[in-house]
C-alpha cells in the first residue's frame, strides 16, 4: 500500500512537471521543426495519452516527454556522460507513416538536444522517446486514478465466428450485448440496449481489428439515427469519414496531409467537431 502510493505522488508529480513545461511562456525565438512518423500500431495509445493530459496535439506531448525525461535523468538520476550502450535506437522507427511535428525554440531545443546526445538518438528518435515516456505515465497515472476512460468502465468480450476477440465497452448502468459476425473484409455489428441508451444524442464507440496489425484501423462513432462517423488512416493520415450504419454512402469529410481525429458531433447532430 505504501509502495503504491509513494508510486502516486511520483506519477503525480512527473505528471505535473510536464504539464508545467508546456505552461511556459517561451520569448519569441528562432524555430526549428522536427517531425516524427509513429506506427499505425499503438497509435491511438499516443492519442489517448494527448487527450489525458491534456495537450493539443501529440507533437505538445512529445515536446513535453523529452523536458521531462532530461528533467529525470538531470535533477533526479544526475546523470552524466552519455548511454549509447543502452542502444535505445534499435527500438524507436521515427519513419512511420502517423507525422507529428514539433516545434522547438532556442531555449527549448536544449532538452532535445540533450536526449539526443545521451542517447546518441536523432532527433526524430528523441522526440518518439519522449512521447512514449508520457504515454507510459499517462497509463500508470490512469491506472492509479481508475481514470483511465479506456478502461474505467465494465467490459464484456465476445467471440467472433473468426475467433477474433471484441471487447465491448459498457458503461454500468446497464448491458449491452454486442453481437459480432465477420467475413472476409467486413464485419458487421448488432446490439440492443436498455431504454437510457436509446436517449437522443446517446454516442458508442466501437473499435474492430480485423487482422493484426490492422490495414486500416478504425475508430467508430455511430451517431443516432443510422449514420456512423469514423476516423481511418488510408493514405498515410488520420481523416474522418461518415457512413449509413447499412454500409452505403461513405463520404470522405477530410482530406489533407495532416492527421484529423477524435471527431465528434454537434448536439443536433449538423456539424463535426475534430482535432488536427
């Protein structure tokens, strides 16, 4: 118990820490601009993290993940020299296809300057360390809050004729059975609820892999009546998309180089709302 909660104060606090970084306020400078290409693979854990804390985007959130790992290894290991030895560099592949572009000014590059040394990383590897180390605190932080929205409320899993695992998020003020039948490119998805989910303005989300990795992952939003709005990563970004929940009339909403997620629609269900 005390172990545990000497963990809390510490997450807590590195948790502030980086919250503080990005707090700053920064003199108007020279820039530089370093991009960093993540994996479709774990991708939505980087996003859940940004939105868990706070940040704007994950481009804030890597910033703010190597401040605070300097932060770790100067004040609190003091640590010197370098660890090339550790060869973090093997596993950070900063040439996925997912870009997010950080912004550094002269103060500010030193942090990544200094990751990068001691690591002997790139930059764009720095950058990918640091927003791995947030994301890792985010879920410990998460766990020791029980906030994690991913995970806070009750689940059920089902099997799936393929037998592919689904697991069906449910909030505990009643069950749904979610019913799953797939075929070879397509799967299609049946629930019934109580009467408080039948409410107007009532959102799910459902998330369905249909291999491992997944070519196109998705994350869908279906808003009542019958059209679903969903976010898939088909050209080398995130764009959002609407579809009728029979399959016909998928639309394309956007289409540009940088990723737009997290959409959401208005009240009366006429606008989407969305980061990029």
């Amino acid at each position: 118990v005390k172990l545990a909660r000497h963990l809390k104060v510490l997450v807590a606090l590195l948790i502030s820490t980086s919250l503080v970084f990005s707090q700053l306020e920064t003199v108007a400078a020279d820039v530089i601009t370093v991009e960093t290409g993540y994996p479709t693979e774990g991708l939505e854990d980087l996003i859940w993290a940004t939105e868990y804390l706070g940040y704007e985007n994950p481009g804030e959130l890597q910033k703010a993940g190597v401040e605070v790992l300097r932060f770790l290894l100067v004040a609190i290991a003091q640590a010197t020299g370098d660890d090339c030895e550790s060869n973090l560099g093997e596993g950070l592949d900063p040439t996925g296809p997912n870009l997010y572009k950080t912004v550094w000014n002269e103060q500010e590059v030193d942090a990544l300057n200094w990751v990068s040394d001691y690591y002997c990383l790139s930059e764009s590897q720095a950058q990918m360390l640091g927003g791995s180390v947030l994301t890792f605190l985010a879920g410990i932080d998460a766990s020791l809050n029980e906030g994690d929205v991913a995970k806070v409320d009750s689940t059920e899993t089902v099997e799936s004729n393929n037998t592919e695992t689904v697991t069906n998020e449910t909030p505990n003020i009643g069950p749904i059975q979610l019913g799953v039948s797939t075929g070879i490119d397509s799967a299609k998805l049946s629930w019934e609820t109580t009467e408080e989910f039948q409410q107007e303005g009532t959102e799910f989300t459902i998330r369905y892999r249909q291999t491992y990795p997944a070519p196109y992952e998705l994350i869908a939003e279906p808003k009542i009546p019958g059209e679903i709005l969903f976010m898939s990563d088909r050209d080398g970004d995130w764009e959002l998309y609407t579809v009728n929940a029979d399959g016909t009339g998928l639309n394309q909403i956007t289409d540009n180089e940088v990723d737009d997620w997290s959409g959401v629609y208005s009240p009366d269900g006429t606008k989407i709302a969305f980061d990029a």
